[in-house]
C-alpha cells in the first residue's frame, strides 16, 4: 500500500498471551503497549462507529469514514474451542490503487501464516467480494460528494450573479 494504514491482529489461541498485531507490516512486541494500544484504537473507532457493508459466512465489512475493519475466522479455535478470528484495519482510499484489494489479501494471509494460521480459502474469495463491494461504495460516495460540492458552487454563483443584476438594474 502507498498511504495509509494497515492494522492486523488476531485473538490469541490461548486466551491468555497478548493478541499478536502488525502494525504497517511489522509485527509488534507484546510489550510495546503503546503501540498496541494505538493499533487497536483504530480497529476499536471502525468496528463501533461503522456500518456494515458486507457479512456473509463469518467474513464481515465494517465501513467508518475512510477506513473499515474485516473480520475474517481462522481455521483454529481458541482454547474454548470458539472461533478465532483475525481483524484487518486500513485507512487506505481504495479507489486511488487497482492493487489495492491484492496488497490487503497478501498482507493478511502473510500475517496468518507468521503466525500460524490458516484462512479457509473460501473466506479469502468472500474477503475479496467484501473489498470490492467497499470499493465501489466509496467511488459512489466520493462521486456524490463531488456532485453535491459542483451544485453548491452553482447554486453560489447563480445567486451572485442575480444580486449583481438586481443592484445593477436598481442603480
């Protein structure tokens, strides 16, 4: 990825070790709490704040601004035996990067297999289809948000020009 963000963690196996987190690509210490502290407010201000944009088979899209968090289930259960999944964060604009959907898959099954993990890879195609389907919201937003910001500024200019006319035909 070029800019932005990109937070990825997963629940730790034993209920009790910290959750391993990547941080831009490096993995953090268990001891760096500030900066664990920092990675999970990121993912924590998406998944309580967004809407859902996709949740399908476990797989979840959360969207908040321009950012948005996936929660994906790894094959391995926890302790307890419950699913444990791995929860990806980005801040980045997907729209401005056709290899953005590639860069978030290839990042997040990396981070799985450093630590140990496997993703089914029926829940990769449907992270892929979340993406996607991410995608195209934001373009529409972005679209909308342009439109709305040129009838504005139309709007602004007719209005000038028709107190320019007035004042000028009162004179």
């Amino acid at each position: 990825m070029k800019n932005g963000k990109l937070v990825i963690l997963a629940q730790a196996l034993d209920n009790v070790s910290p959750d391993p987190i990547e941080f831009n690509g490096k993995l953090l210490p268990d001891d760096d709490d500030e900066m664990r502290n920092v990675a999970a407010s990121f993912v924590n201000t998406v998944t309580r704040n967004g809407e859902p944009v996709f949740d399908e088979d476990r797989v979840r899209l959360t969207a908040y601004e321009d950012a948005f968090v996936i929660v994906l289930p790894s094959v391995e259960r926890d302790s307890r035996n419950r699913i444990a999944p791995i929860l990806c964060y980005s801040s980045y604009n997907a729209s401005e990067d056709e290899g953005f959907h590639d860069s978030i898959v290839d990042s997040l099954v990396d981070f799985a297999k450093k630590i140990e993990r496997n993703i089914d890879p029926m829940h990769i195609k449907l992270m892929r289809e979340s993406l996607l389907i991410f995608k195209k919201k934001t373009l529409k937003q972005k679209h909308t948000r342009v439109f709305t910001t040129l009838g504005i500024i139309v709007a602004v200019i007719v209005l000038l020009l028709l107190l320019v006319c007035v004042r000028f035909w009162k004179i």
